[in-house]
C-alpha cells in the first residue's frame, strides 16, 4: 500500500502538469487503456490521446485518491476539473484501476467517469 500511495502521488502530479511527456514516463510501451469510451492501445496512441485531450479540456487538474492495492494492480477514485474553450466548466467523478508490470510502469489502465456542468 505504502509503494502504491507513493505511486499515486507521482500519478497525479504528472497529470497536472497537462504535459503528455511527463504523463507517459510513468507507462509502459505497450500500454493498454479504456477511458470511457476510448480505447488507446500504446504509447504513441496514447501521446496522441493525451495532446487532444488537453487541446480541449483546458486548465485540467485531477485528485486522486487510492482505494485499494494488491498485487501490482491499485484501484482508484478521481475528482477533475477542466474548462472549455468557451470558459464553459466541467468536473468528473470515477473509478480507475492500473495493473504495473515488473519494472513499476503502468500497463494497463482502465477508467469510467461521469461529467457534470458547474
């Protein structure tokens, strides 16, 4: 629980940082994922992802809040903010769970939300 605390902490500051880069130093090459309705199978789909995500989902920053861990798989709540284009703000609330390979890189990640208007 200790190493997956610690590895939520690095998560979500990465995603705050809003830079796919520093987002993807913490997933593996062959990363597989499901956010929503998006299936994004590795990196380079996920970068892409990523950049477009951010293009439209303007001042975005998350919290995370780790449920559960167990071999080398960690459950997760998340609270998001972000904006549009037309100043228009939004939140989402889920549920994700991350499976990590041998060297600690994220492999697979699966996420389900709901979006609410502010």
């Amino acid at each position: 629980m200790e190493s997956a605390a610690e590895r939520l902490l690095l998560e979500e500051a990465a995603w705050n940082t809003r830079n796919p880069e520093r987002i993807l130093e913490g997933y593996a090459d062959n990363v597989e994922m499901r956010d929503g309705v998006d299936f994004i199978n590795g990196k380079a789909a996920f970068r892409q992802w990523l950049q477009n995500r951010f293009e439209k989902q303007l001042d975005y920053s998350v919290k995370l809040d780790l449920w559960g861990a167990l071999k080398g798989r960690m459950a997760v709540r998340f609270e998001a903010e972000w904006r549009d284009a037309a100043g228009k703000r939004y939140r989402s609330y889920g549920v994700e769970v991350f499976q990590f390979n041998e060297e600690g890189y994220a492999e697979r990640r699966f996420a389900s939300q709901e979006f609410m208007t502010m």
